[in-house]
C-alpha cells in the first residue's frame, strides 16, 4: 500500500477531510492533494513528519519499509564516494 493510500486510510478512520488534515498538520492542501490523491513518490520527510503527528501515528506506520531503505542506500552512495574522494586528498597532501 503507498503512502497516500495510508494517509487516506488513517484520515478516513478518524473523519478528517483532506482540508482538515492539512490545517491540523500545517501543510498547504496543494501538497496534501499531491501525495494522497497523485500519490507522490517524493513526500518530503517533514512533510511526512507532519501529517504523522497531525494523525496521531508513528511515521513508520505511513511508508512502506522496503520504499525508505531504497532512499537511504541512495542517499548514502554518493556520501560515501565523497568520504573516498576526500580521503584521497589528505593521502596526497601528506605523500609530497
């Protein structure tokens, strides 16, 4: 199940409509309307944040496990190709 399915789901078990979600969470509606009924791919993490707590929920319970492991590997490839580049530098300032 996506994560605008979840939202969907939990709004619709405590009777709140898309607007009143939005104002409970402080997020604009245009960006509520965007992950529920588009079914946004790229939810922002305080965004996501928001709507969880305007919810009562734990942000987990809102995105599927296998979706947020793929953003952190991708999030942490190119750090860590950084940290090589990096390490790479000093061993040459220190080499001459």
């Amino acid at each position: 199940m996506s994560i605008g399915q979840k939202i969907r789901m939990e709004a619709k078990k405590q009777h709140l409509n898309f607007k009143q979600l939005a104002i409970k969470a402080d997020i604009s509606y245009n960006s509520l309307y965007s992950i529920i009924k588009r079914d946004s791919q790229g939810v922002q993490a305080m965004s996501l944040y928001k709507i969880a707590k305007a919810l009562e929920v734990p942000m987990e319970s809102l995105v599927d496990e296998g979706a947020v492991t793929g953003v952190f590997k991708e999030q942490l490839k190119p750090e860590k190709k950084k940290k090589k580049a990096k390490e790479k530098k000093k061993s040459k300032k220190f080499s001459h």
